[in-house]
C-alpha cells in the first residue's frame, strides 16, 4: 500500500511540473497521481488567467 502511494505521490509531482517519467509510465498509481497533478496545474493556470482577464474587478 505505501508503494501506491509513493507511486502516486511521484506522479501528481511530475504532473504539476510538467514532465512524465517513461519507465512508471505503466504503474497506474503513477498515472492517476499524474493525471492529478495535470488536472490542478491546468486549474491554476486557468485560475490564473482569469484573474488576469478580470483585473481589479475581482478585488470588491
């Protein structure tokens, strides 16, 4: 169990960064961590641009 979630640690690491690690590319536990941390990278960026779209009107 402390292997899934060392697997899936790494992966939502390597998601958020950007990059994927070829040779855990087929621990699923490494996927779904991965597939994590691309999903909450996207979701601050997205967050991000927004924000920048909508200026000071954000602020109150």
């Amino acid at each position: 169990m402390d292997d899934a979630f060392v697997a899936y640690g790494d992966g939502r690491a390597d998601g958020l960064a950007g990059r994927e690690d070829a040779t855990r590319a087929t621990d699923a536990d490494y996927r779904v961590g991965l597939v994590d941390g691309q999903l909450a990278a996207f979701e601050d960026a997205l967050v991000a641009a927004i924000r920048r779209a909508m200026g000071d009107k954000l602020d109150g």
